[in-house]
C-alpha cells in the first residue's frame, strides 16, 4: 500500500483481556516504530524495530507488552491482561532506514479497555 | 517522555492569517521533523529540517531552526480552515526514537 496501515481502527476490550494490533509498514522500510498517544499528549516511545529484531524495546511499559516483526515487514504490539490505563491511541510508523530519515505514521489504533 | 514543548498550547486566528508555532528542546539532535494530527490520530508528516541547515520551505509551511537555542519555529502562511490541527514537533537525537512535544492546538476560524 501506500502509506502505514493499522488495524484494527478501534479496538475496545474488557479489563484482563488480551489484545493485537496490526500495522503494515510502507513496503521496503526496514525501520519500524510503535508510539502511544494518550489524550492531549504527544506520541511516547514504545518500541523499534530494524529488520527483524527489536533493537530497542526501553519504551515498553512492562512486561505486559509485547511487539513482534517476525519477517522484518508487519509488527504486531500485544498486550496481555490489559488494564484500563492501557487506554490510548497506539501508533505505528516506518521509515526507509534509521538515519536521518522521515517517519510515516498510519492513523492509528484506539484502543479502550472497559 | 516528552523531551520538545511547543509553544503556545493553543492558537485561535482568522482564516488568511498566518499562524506561528514553535518548539523548544533540550539536546542536540540530528534533526526535527513537524508534524500534523487531526482528531487525534494518524500523524502527517510535514517537514524534516536536518541540524545543519537553518531554514526550510514547504509550500506555505516555513520551518526554521536555531540549534544554539535549540528551537525551532513552525510558520504557515494564509491559513485555512483545512490547517485547522495539532501540530507537533519531533526530535531525533540519534538514538532510536523521535521525542515528541505535547503539541500546538491550532484553530483557522473561516
């Protein structure tokens, strides 16, 4: 495709549930990252992959959350046990290599833990 | 955590005005990139201004950079109500993550 794309939209799950989301890079960025967004703040880190491999995980809240890129092209963020602070807009972005480059953001997931 | 601050939080003008943002930080960086988000989700990127250069032009937007007061300023010229967002700014430090601000909410009354 074109741009990032994330899925699903909105995702909304029972405290304690277990939770995927989805993003699918700009084909051939080898960059990728997952961001947070919680209401009226900027985007936090969570988590960047180079290839296959995360090479920096140290945004990652707790051991809660996990993000995989088994092929070094979609990533999937899960999120166990979810919790009601887990509530948020969950980013995804790519670039074509880490340096010095653009970041591509898709539109995001909103999840809302009831 | 937040490492940029955008200044002012929010900004109200009319439609034809130009609106002016800008964005402090607090270490050196390879570049800033600013971005805009409408209804709090997917992020546009705008405009990426590397370290070494002091000024950059997009169409109506003009980004500008002074790494010895590590700001920099967002300019868009005749607004529209279509400009109407968040604007953020985003710091690569060289490391593995772009820092983020807490973002200008911009409003272009038509």
């Amino acid at each position: 495709g074109a741009g990032v794309s994330q899925t699903p939209s909105n995702k909304v799950t029972e405290k304690g549930k277990y939770v995927e989301l989805r993003c699918d890079p700009i084909s051939g960025h080898t960059a990728l990252y997952w961001y947070r967004q919680s209401l009226g703040q900027g985007p936090e880190f969570l988590i960047y992959f180079q290839g296959t491999g995360a090479a920096d995980d140290s945004g990652l809240p707790n051991d809660r959350f996990f993000a995989v890129r088994p092929e070094g092209s979609v990533s999937t963020l899960k999120i166990q046990r979810t919790e009601r602070g887990d509530s948020a807009v969950y980013l995804c972005a790519s670039s074509p290599s880490r340096a010095n480059t653009e970041a591509f953001f898709g539109q995001g997931t909103r999840l809302t833990v009831v | 955590s937040q490492q940029g601050e955008e200044d002012p939080q929010a900004l109200s003008i009319q439609e034809g005005e130009n609106a002016t943002m800008n964005c402090s930080y607090k270490t050196s960086i390879n570049n800033l990139q600013w971005y805009r988000q409408n209804s709090g989700r997917g992020l546009v990127h705008l405009i990426l201004i590397r370290s070494n250069e002091r000024e950059k032009h997009s169409g109506r937007l003009r980004v500008t950079l002074d790494t010895s007061k590590k700001s920099s300023s967002l300019l868009i010229t005749a607004s529209r109500a279509a400009d109407t967002a968040s604007y953020f700014c985003a710091t690569d430090e060289g490391g593995n993550q772009f820092y983020f601000g807490t973002g200008t909410s911009l409003t272009v009354i038509p």
